[in-house]
C-alpha cells in the first residue's frame, strides 16, 4: 500500500506499523510543506525509496514482518538509495542512548553508518521539525513556525 498526497518541495518516505503515527507525522509534515508518501509495509518500503526517491526516510525500529534496523541496513548496503538520510522515529530507546550505543549494538557492522537522528516517542513537533530541516532544509520557508507547535497529545 502506498499513499502519496502532493504538493510541492522535498518529499518524505514515513515507515511504521501503525496507521495513525503516519498520519500524524503526514500531518506534521505537511502542515510545513513537504511531500509525504508512506508505507506501512516494511518489505515495500525499500522499493518505494528505489521508485519516490525521497530526500527523507523517517523509520520506526519495531515493526512486524521486517525491523526498521534490517530495512536500515538493506537501504544503506544499495547504493541506489543508501545516501538518503534516516531518521528513526520510535520509543525503542532515548535518542541518546539509540545513537552513542544501542544502534552498534543491533549493528556490529561499522560499514553500516549511524543514522543520522533519532526522534522519540511520543514526539516533540517543533524538535522533530528541527531534525528534519537540519537534514534537508525547510520546505516551504512561507509555513508556519516550526517553534510555535508544541509536544504530541
């Protein structure tokens, strides 16, 4: 299954299980002008990078059918789509943790790169917003303030 709603500017994959985490992060997304296509399908997800090419992937770590940790290290192996910046979006771990230790840990192999952010649920918006510019750049700078929204319900 994959969804795609258009507008213009940068697009985002966003993988994870749960139907309303994509539509939050869809919102939060677009409500600052990206482009958003989604999976909750960890197996499609790799070749819904290959087919969107997006400029972000946000990844959930604990998935059925297939881990984001194994989805991670298919897409950093293909050098078709291994340059896309990653952020995991999950409450595996606290961000400090997940990224000094914990990634190492579920990935011995130091071919395989530390992503390049970890956001924990529930997510702070204007945090994550702030992730996500500093990767890719903002959107559309005419969007609201990343700044003026606050911490998930």
């Amino acid at each position: 299954m994959i969804e795609q709603t258009t507008t213009t500017c940068r697009k985002i994959l966003v993988i994870d299980d749960e139907p309303p985490i994509i539509a939050y992060l869809a919102t939060v997304l677009e409500d600052e002008g990206y482009v958003v296509c989604s999976t909750s399908d960890p197996l499609e997800a790799l070749d819904i990078a290959h087919q969107q090419r997006p400029d972000l992937i946000t990844l959930d770590i604990m998935m059925p059918k297939r881990s984001g940790i194994s989805f991670y290290k298919a897409l950093k192996c293909d050098p078709k789509v291994g340059a896309i910046p990653v952020v995991f979006v999950s409450a595996f771990a606290r961000a400090s943790e997940f990224l000094s230790s914990a990634f190492r840990e579920m990935v011995p192999d130091e071919t395989i790169p530390v992503p390049e952010a970890y956001v924990e649920k529930p997510i702070n918006v204007a945090a994550f917003l702030r992730t996500v510019e500093s990767l890719i750049g903002a959107s559309d700078p005419a969007a609201a303030p990343s700044d003026q929204r606050g911490d998930t319900p």
